[in-house]
C-alpha cells in the first residue's frame, strides 16, 4: 500500500507487552461495519479479536497520540539493507532502480465487466464442466522433461469446459499421438531439460531433429480450427520455434535474459489492451495481478519494427500484436526489461498467444497476492474463481463454434 496510515488508540495492555508480545498474532484491516460481526465469529471459534485502532489519511503510524513514525521514512530504513546485499547479486542498475520504485509500483486492479455485474460467472463454469464430456472440445497440455504447471493448467482447461489430454514429447516424437483430435494446445512453464542449453532451446530441438514431431505441429498450425497458448518456457519455445508467427517464423520475437541478470519471481500488474487475441478478448481493459517467475522472459524484435500502436511490423506487414503489458514501463515491475513492458504477443489472427507471466498459477483468489473484495450487484463478496479462467472459457466457446462450423 502507498496510501494512509494507522492510529493506534485503544490499548488495554502495557505497550512493551502488547508490542512485544510472542503470541502468534495477525493485524487485520477492516471495515468500522463489520466490526462486532468479525469479533463475534473470531469468539465463536476461541480466537482472541481486539481492536487496536483505525485508519488515517495521514501517512504516520501513530501510537496513543503520543508517538508518530513516518511510515515511507521507516520503510526506506527496513529495506536499506535489502539494497545493500542486492547490489552484490544483481545489475546494479537495476538494484537502484529496485530501490526507488519499490513503495512507487502499486497493485492497481480493474476487473471486467461481465465479472462485476453479476453475470453468472461462476454457474458458467459448473454448466461447462457437468456438460456432455464426449462433445468438448479437446486440448492438449504440451510438456517435456522438467516442465512444470502442467496439472494446474489442465485443470484450468477441465474447469473451463475442455476434454483434456496430457502429451509428453515422447508422445509425439514416437508417433503415438498426432494432435489429430486437438483444438488447443498449451505449451506449459517449466525448465525444460534444466535449461541447460538456454530456456527452451532443448525443447524446441525436440521438434525440430524429429520427422513426427515436426510433421504433427505443422499439420496443427496449418489448421484453421486451431488455437495455442504458450506460458512461460512454453512462450520461450512458441519464439524459439516461430509459433508466434507461423506463416513467418523468421519474424518471430526472441527471449532474452532478463535486464537484472538473475531469476526474477513475484505477484505484478499486468494491463490487457485491446488486441486480436481469442483468448484475452473478454479480459480486454482489464488490470489484474499474476505471477511470474523466469530468467529469459525480455522480448527482443529483431526482424520487426515496434511501434507504440501495439503492432510489431516487417515492411509494413503486421507480425504479430502486444496482447498484454506490465502494468509499469521500469524495473522491478517489469521484471525483465521488455520494451513497452511487453508481457505477451499474440498473431495478427488473435490464435496463437505467447505470455510470461502465469495465469494457471492466478485462478483461485487465495492463489494472488493480493486480492480486492468485488462489489456485484450491490453486493461485496470473494468470488470463488478469478477473472483469468476468462481466458480458458473464451478458448473453449471459441473451440465449441469452430467445431460446429465443420460439423
């Protein structure tokens, strides 16, 4: 939080045994009307509740109006040295760059439309799931040797309405499966054979060194009824194999390492401008947190123009599109140093998306970091289920009408 502050005015104990307690304890911001209903269910259970204070639009901590610490001031102290160790273990640039944003990069949300009103997000979601299994469409978790996410990505894809297959790549490189019957694909996040030979680039020699497993992606690609997602080392591979942009591969992005030159892992805003992309396209306008974690997550261009529209071009052609962007242009939350904070690209036909960050890691709201009360309808309530699972219905609904299309 950047804002406000806390007045502590209602202590019974002394201040050394109520600062300095080792009881285990949590401080819990609150509504003044919700307050006896809290203390009434915290009793209920045997939970000690009491009320220390309230909230200030001062940015002090005050303590019986006798003593007042300037919150931001203090806050500099306990990080200093954080900052200090850090310049030892990183770009230094980016540690002083660290250092001064850390209290400036603020989670800010807005949730979509249909999530706010009271559309029935979540009957959506039991109707897609109790439905008829043998008429959904199918999807395909893509995984190689140290991949990762893969069994919260499925069930991403299983809660959203898809049939779901797991597919290893001695899967494909064996010719036991062909992605035939496959509508979606998902590369998942991971370290692919330990990332030994750079993020991905194992992975995507898998593809490339075997005839199957070349021939069953490019018969998928050449579809029309089609649509892939690739998260984290899986969006490493779409670039490393031209997925991005399969009519041109040359085209596609590269991942570079990060600008800190080390791991980067955290709950960040990302904003989802307006975009081709299928999967996103409910989500367009929306801010939301979500979680990264890579080394090589920095998009480099190198046979496109960047432009600040959103489009990435090759004399004059669109390639590709930005699909989703961090929520602030510096460091740290943009973790890797992307130009425009770049945190996914999309084809100019909205069905191939590539993205850093991890929604199959963002469905429950007890997954985030952060997550606000939404009001609904007049109401305030903690959905059940985030707004990213939006992405995974809008693949299936999608999905579903090319199915009927070639029926």
């Amino acid at each position: 939080n950047t804002k406000g502050g806390i007045s502590i005015n209602n202590i019974s104990l002394p201040m050394v045994n109520f600062f300095f307690s080792e009881k285990p304890a949590v401080v819990v911001q609150i509504e003044n009307k919700r307050l006896k209903q809290i203390q009434a269910r915290c009793a209920a259970l045997g939970v000690e509740a009491i009320n220390i204070g309230s909230y200030t639009k001062e940015r002090k901590l005050s303590i019986l109006g006798k003593i007042k610490l300037d919150i931001d001031k203090l806050r500099d102290i306990w990080y200093s040295p954080s900052y200090l160790l850090e310049q030892y273990q990183t770009n230094r640039t980016c540690a002083k760059e660290r250092a001064a944003n850390y209290k400036k990069q603020p989670l800010k949300f807005r949730f979509p439309k249909n999530f706010l009103n009271g559309a029935p997000y979540y009957n959506e979601l039991i109707k897609a799931t109790l439905q008829q299994r043998k008429n959904a469409p199918v999807a395909a978790i893509i995984r190689e040797k140290g991949s990762n996410g893969d069994r919260e990505m499925a069930w991403c894809l299983y809660l959203a309405g898809f049939n779901v297959k797991d597919v290893h790549m001695t899967d494909l490189t064996s010719g036991r499966e062909d992605l035939k019957d496959v509508q979606m694909i998902v590369f998942v996040g991971g370290f692919s054979n330990a990332d030994t030979l750079g993020s991905a680039k194992g992975w995507a020699g898998a593809f490339l060194y075997n005839q199957k497993a070349t021939k069953a992606l490019n018969d998928f690609y050449a579809r029309k009824d089609t649509l892939s997602l690739g998260i984290c080392n899986g969006c490493q591979l779409m670039a490393e194999l031209g997925l991005i942009t399969p009519s041109q591969r040359e085209n596609s992005p590269k991942m570079a390492h990060n600008n800190s030159g080390k791991f980067e892992s955290g709950f960040v805003g990302v904003d989802i401008p307006k975009s081709s992309s299928i999967l996103l396209k409910s989500l367009s306008g929306s801010k939301l947190g979500i979680w990264i974690a890579h080394g090589e997550g920095k998009f480099t261009f190198p046979a496109g123009n960047l432009t600040k529209s959103g489009k990435i071009a090759t004399k004059g052609k669109t390639d590709m599109e930005i699909a989703l962007k961090y929520s602030y242009n510096s460091y740290p939350a943009n973790p890797n140093g992307s130009p425009f904070a770049i945190a996914g690209v999309c084809s100019p036909d909205g069905r191939h998306l590539a993205m850093m960050p991890h929604p199959e890691r963002c469905i429950r709201p007890w997954n985030w970091a952060h997550y606000p009360i939404v009001k609904t309808e007049g109401r305030e309530e903690l959905k059940e289920i985030t707004p990213w699972i939006e992405m995974f219905i809008n693949g299936r609904k999608w999905c579903q009408k090319h199915q009927a299309k070639k029926r």
